[in-house]
C-alpha cells in the first residue's frame, strides 16, 4: 500500500511553503532588510522541499 498525503495535507504544506517567501517580501519592503544569498538559498530550499513532497505524494 503506497503512503499518500490527503488533499487537505497537500495544501496546507503548500500554504506552508509559501510563508518565508512572503515573510522575507514583508521583511524586504517594510524593513528595508534585504534576506541575503544565505536566506535566499534557504528559502528556496523550503519550498523546493516541500513541493517535492507534494509531487511525491501525489504518485
């Protein structure tokens, strides 16, 4: 029997996914605090990571 997430599941970790890309927006344009490569770098692998899982999940 193959492990699937439900579709509830798979959404919440796309919402999940997109939050430091939205939090590191809001920090950029109100703060003026620019994320650096670093951030970028770990940002990116967040929502590669999760979006990896998600096509994973879905077979």
């Amino acid at each position: 029997m193959q492990n699937r997430l439900p579709q509830l599941h798979q959404c919440v970790l796309l919402v999940m996914s997109v939050n430091p890309v939205l939090a590191a927006m809001v920090g950029w344009v109100v703060l003026g605090r620019h994320p650096g490569r670093l951030g970028w770098t770990a940002i990116t692998t967040v929502v590669c990571t999760n979006a990896l899982s998600i096509r994973t999940s879905r077979g």
